[in-house]
C-alpha cells in the first residue's frame, strides 16, 4: 500500500523561515541530505532550517533544530519560537506557559497575543571561553582583537546563548563585506565548533542593529539567539539598558535582562504554508540518497 505523501509546514519568524516535520504526519527518517534538499530554495520548499519534532507528546515537548547544510543546533531562538508556535496552532497544548526540550537543554516560555508573538526565556548568557567554546587561554574574549587568515583584524566579543556566538563591532561593513567576513568567522580556528557571528551597531541605549552570519546557514534576516547574544555582549560592555530593540532585516526582537541574569526575547511568528511532498521530490531524493523514506 502506497504511504500518504509526507506533510511539511512552514513557518517564519521576522524572515528566518523553517520547515516544521512533525513525526505524527510526516513518516521520514529525517537525514541530512534530506534537510539539505528540503532547505534549497531551486530544488526543495526552501528554508534555513528544519525541526523535526514534537520527539516527545508530553512537556517538555522534544525538537531537533537543523541548520540548512544539514548540521544539527544546540539550540535557535527563532526556530523554538516557531515550534511554539506549530504546537499550539496543532492542538498539544493549548495553555499560555510551555517547555520545549532541545538536546539536553529545556526552555521556557509563554504565547501572547494569541499565538503569533512568542517570549522565551533563554537563559543566561555565558561569557567563559570554556562553555561557548573558544580555544583560546584567555577566561573571556571581550572587544578583543583577532586577526582573520587573509590579514582583516577585528574586534569581537564571544558568548554562548546555549550556542556559540561571535560578536563583531560594525563599524560600517557593506552587506558584501558581513557575507565574507561572516563566513570566515564561522570557520575561524578558535571555534573548534564553529559560531554564528553578529555586526553589531549600537544606535542608542534602547536600541542596537545586528546583520547576521548564521552557522550552518550563512546571511540570515533575523536570529533570535543571535539578538540575545548581542544584546548581551552590549549589556555587558555597559552600552545599553535592561531592556532593548534588537533591529534587523526581517524585523525586531525585544530583549530584556531579568536580575537573575536570565534574557528573555520577544518576537512574532507567521505560518506561511502547510503542504506534501511531491513523489517528483521523494524521487528525486531517493536518487541522489536523500529520501530517508
């Protein structure tokens, strides 16, 4: 008997778009070929990322978080905003507080004005070079110089948000210039596991502007971690207050630092489409070794 066409829906929060599966309604063993396909926006439905999940019925409510090349996330805030979302919008919960697990770690947050705008809380940001990771001696990287191979030196602040980051001063990069430099970032040889890089602008104390290279997903319209961590890389070096607008392509996150430390953010998401994957897809895939059927 010939299985019903997997199901996908897409979602998109401030232009960070993903591809939700959902294990109920989409029979795929999910692989990285097949997120690599499935995020190609010529030959798949397109997105910067996959979530696969709810991996669990019950709270905390399980996801893995795909990045486009495939690799797997610790953690994204977008991408958990998302999946808040997916989950209310189909019926595993309907109260406003909610837990989702991704790897090992459990994130709090709640739905506000009816479903579209999620808060979630992510954490406290870490600072130590041991904990985001950074191969360096130095306990912590703040405003600190570092010298790219092809002989740029900039000044970056590192922190983990729950994933790695790599803050960047932007003292006025075209948009070209963050692409090249993100990317060599991503790979630069103190993060033994990659980061996400932010440019960040700081426009007065309530207000910050980032663009972002996004690991495993290259120049990316919104981040929720990646605001977090900028956010928190300019709390820290005492450039704005406890609660702020994080500016980007796609949209605005709010963040605020509550006194334990913990940073809340506050954004919108939209559910664009809900489809099957076609049997040319699933075809397709199967050839190249993608299908995971």
């Amino acid at each position: 008997m010939r299985l019903p066409a997997p199901v996908f829906h897409k979602y998109q929060a401030l232009g960070n778009d993903y591809i939700v599966l959902d294990p109920r309604d989409c029979k795929l063993e999910v692989s990285p070929p097949l997120v690599r396909r499935l995020c190609d926006r010529h030959f798949g439905v397109g997105a910067d990322g996959v979530l696969f999940g709810p991996t669990s019925e019950m709270e905390p409510f399980g996801v893995v978080i795909y990045n486009a090349d495939g690799s797997t996330a610790e953690k994204s805030g977008n991408g958990l905003r998302i999946f808040a979302r997916y989950l209310h919008d189909h019926g595993y919960f309907a109260q406003p507080d909610f837990r989702l697990q991704v790897g090992t770690q459990v994130v709090a947050g709640m739905r506000l004005s009816g479903g579209s705008l999620i808060r979630l809380d992510m954490g406290v940001a870490q600072f130590a070079t041991s904990a985001i990771p950074v191969s360096t001696t130095e306990p912590e990287l703040l405003d600190s110089a570092v010298e790219l191979p092809e002989g740029t030196t900039l000044r970056i602040s590192c922190v983990s948000m729950g994933n790695p980051h790599c803050v960047v001063m932007d003292p006025g990069f075209s948009t070209a210039e963050v692409m090249r430099l993100g990317a060599l970032l991503e790979t630069h040889p103190l993060f033994p596991a990659r980061t996400n890089v932010q440019f960040l602008v700081v426009r007065d104390r309530r207000h910050i502007g980032i663009r972002i290279w996004e690991r495993g997903s290259g120049y990316t319209l919104s981040s929720g971690s990646s605001s977090c961590a900028a956010a928190a890389v300019a709390r820290r070096l005492g450039l704005v207050d406890a609660t702020l607008t994080v500016e980007m392509e796609g949209g605005a996150i709010e963040v605020t630092f509550q006194p334990n430390g913990a940073v809340l953010m506050t954004g919108e998401v939209a559910h664009v489409a809900t489809g099957r994957l076609a049997p040319d897809f699933m075809a397709t895939s199967a050839r190249d070794g993608a299908s995971g059927v």
